[in-house]
C-alpha cells in the first residue's frame, strides 16, 4: 500500500485529519496477512512512528485490531 495521499486539507473545518490517518492504518493492517510492526506501519504510510502507535493504541481499545 502507497501513503494515503491529501492527508492533511488545511482549509478544510469540516475534515478530520487524525480521522484519516486512523482509518490509513486500519486499512493498511487489514490488507496484510500477517501482523506488522509499528515501524513498518510507519516506513509504509510516511507516518511518525509515534501517530501509527497512537492509532493502532486507540483502535485496539475499540477493538478494531488485536496485537501480541
């Protein structure tokens, strides 16, 4: 998977960047058959290390992914 492109839309009130990011990785670790690192969540996105590892710490308390 490239890196979600348009991320960011300053300008734009009504769009939810952290949203966006969010939903990146959730598709990113849904599309591999196999569990992933934060790191190469990170290298494959162009996200910080530390945004993937909030994501992936909010959807796993929401239940979206598990984790070992």
């Amino acid at each position: 998977m490239e890196a979600p492109r348009d991320i960011e839309r300053p300008g734009d009130p009504e769009y939810m960047a952290s949203l966006a990011r969010g939903l990146a990785v959730l598709q990113y670790v849904a599309q591999r058959e196999r569990p992933v690192s934060i790191a190469e969540a990170s290298r494959a996105l162009g996200f910080s290390r530390a945004a993937v590892r909030r994501c992936l710490y909010t959807l796993h308390q929401l239940g979206y992914v598990g984790h070992d």
